[in-house]
C-alpha cells in the first residue's frame, strides 16, 4: 500500500486581537489533521514581521512545525540574518524564501533582487541549518516576460540552494503537470508540491486571481456566475472541483498538497477527509 500523500496548510498574521484568538482555535483545529507543517505569510517589504514571528512562535510553543515565509525585497543582509537568528531561537527549521513584493511607495528594493539571491544568502551564512522552500507557478508568474524566462526563474532558485517549492494555487492540473515536466527537463529534481486554494466565495477569489495571475477556467467561471448569491452551491460545486483535481495530481505522481486555509478550518478540514489524509 502507498503511504499518504504529505500535506501542509498555511496561514496569514492576524491584524487584530480578535483575528489572533480567532486563529489559534483555527490552528488548534488543524493541527488535529496532522499536517507536516504550517506556514505563515509575510507582508510586502516585511510589514507583517513582527505578526508572522508571533504567530510562528505560538506554533512553535504549541509543539508543531511552522515555516515562516520570508521575502527579501527591501531587506539588507543585516535585516536577513536578524530574522535567521530569531527563527533559531524559536526552533524554525524551516523558511519559505520568497523574493516578495515592494510596498506602495518604497523605492528602494534592499540588497536583493531576486530569491535565488535569498537562497544563496542562507545558505552562505547558516549552511544546510533551514530546509527551503521557493515558489513555483504553473501559470507564469505575472511580472515574468515569458514562461521561458519564469522558468529559467525558478531553475536558479533550485541552483541556488533549495530543497523544495511550492505552487501558486491554480485549477488547471495539466498547468501543474506540464510545469514539472519542463523543470524536469531542466535539470530539477527537488519536489514541487501544488499549492490548493479551496473556494469559499467566487468574487473573492476572482478579484484575488486578477492580481496574482491564477486563471480560474472558463468553464469553472460560467459555472460560478449561474449560481448568483448562493453561496451553499458555491461551496458544494468548489469542493467538488478542489476535491477532483487533488485526486488527479495525487494520482498523477505530486509528492503531497499545499492549502492556503484562509485561517479558515472547514474547507480545508471537509478536503482533507475527501481525499483520504486523515
């Protein structure tokens, strides 16, 4: 019998007290489904800082595995390995590293340009101490010039040091499948494991996709818009969908799953018991 797939969920820092309480009963709720490990965001140009090593910290304290994302557009590397020093403190072993967006405003993108700068950052100064994650997308990232380019993107974050990446979410499994074959091709062998995004509301994640270039199919929209305002259909035709095209790349050979909760348990939680992980 084939062992389960490995899945991860992720989380974003609360901005508020009642958001904070509100998570830690999310997180108490899925750390039940035994996940390998929880991530947790980190806003443009480090906004969130002091909010993600919180929320990393009480995941930590709570005895699980957490994996801060960490961006390094405006950062120097003074400002890195102050943040490498207090993941060790917390017993981080693990750090999604991310090129990030520049905040509205900052001119100035720091000492990096790119991950793969990060990556070789880390590992010149704490060696193999931090497993690392980067980031893949299926679809081409939006500020890429061609899918030629976003891949030879990704090829030299995997050159640079990392161990494992995760995708940008998407609907279109081919997407995904197509991506691993090229970067294979490439030369890469680290797994890539897809990033799911359950659906809880269609013009939520519609406004969301515009801006980070995920395409949500056509099918899948005119789907959606017939259903109007009802939400309960919205959330039945998502989990079916989500719930489909999980068992294909499962099947299809993806080495585990990323959820992007939301901070939110029921979708997520209602996806892992339809594929079998809990």
């Amino acid at each position: 019998m084939s062992s389960k797939p490995h899945f991860s969920i992720e989380f974003f820092p609360p901005a508020t007290p009642e958001g904070v309480e509100k998570l830690r009963g999310v997180r108490d709720q899925l750390a039940a489904l035994k996940p390998e490990f929880f991530s947790v965001t980190y806003g443009a140009g480090g906004s969130t800082r002091d909010r993600t090593l919180q929320v990393v910290r009480e995941i930590r304290e709570a005895g699980l595995d957490a994996a801060p994302h960490l961006s390094c557009i405006g950062a120097t590397q003074a400002s890195i390995r102050e943040h490498l020093a207090e993941f060790r403190e917390i017993g981080v072993k693990r750090i999604v590293a991310l090129r990030g967006d520049l905040p509205s405003g900052m001119a100035d993108p720091g000492e990096f340009r790119y991950a793969n700068e990060l990556v070789e950052f880390i590992r010149k100064d704490s060696g193999d101490e931090f497993f690392l994650e980067v980031a893949a997308y299926p679809e081409v990232h939006p500020q890429a010039r061609s899918y030629e380019a976003d891949l030879t993107a990704f090829v030299r974050k995997v050159q640079a040091g990392a161990n494992s990446a995760i995708t940008q979410y998407f609907y279109n499994a081919d997407a995904y499948f197509h991506f691993v074959d090229a970067a294979r091709k490439a030369g890469v062998t680290i797994p890539i494991l897809p990033g799911i995004m359950p659906i809880a509301s269609y013009s939520k994640l519609a406004r969301f996709s515009e801006s980070c270039g995920a395409e949500i199919p056509q099918w899948m929209r005119r789907k959606f818009e017939g259903f109007g305002d009802d939400a309960e259909s919205v959330r039945a035709f998502g989990l079916d969908v989500v719930t489909a095209m999980c068992e294909r790349l499962i099947t299809g050979g993806a080495p585990g799953l990323h959820f992007y909760s939301l901070n939110q348990t029921g979708l997520t939680t209602e996806l892992c018991r339809r594929l079998g992980l809990v």
